[in-house]
C-alpha cells in the first residue's frame, strides 16, 4: 500500500511528505500493517503471564 499519491486535508502537501502532524499519523497509519501488530497489547500480556504461571508450576511440580 502507498501514500505517494494522497493529498493532504490539514496542510495540502502530499502526505508522504509528511509536512504536519496530520500527514505523519496517517502515513504511520498506512504503513502500519503488520499483522503480528494487530493484537491487542492486554491479550499478549495475559497469554505471556499464562505461559510463565504454567512454566512456574511446571518446574515446581
Ligand atoms: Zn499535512
């Protein structure tokens, strides 16, 4: 996917320039989209806590 050709609406520059604030997030936005990204951070969290409670009972047992 490419931004080379999006206008901006906040400053009128091409947005792969990245001139304003607004240009920067939606480009960041456009190339953001990694698919091991996508999952929630709180998900990842409890999965990572689970393996290592079940690695703890795992090594005490
Ligand atoms: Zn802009």
């Amino acid at each position: 996917v490419s931004c080379e050709h999006l206008i901006c609406a906040h400053c009128s520059g091409p947005v792969a320039e990245g001139r304003c604030q607004m240009c920067r997030a939606a480009r960041a936005d456009l190339h953001s989209h990694g698919s091991s990204w996508s999952l929630p951070t709180a998900v990842v969290l409890a999965a990572l806590l689970t393996l290592l409670v079940a690695l703890a009972l795992h090594l005490h047992l």
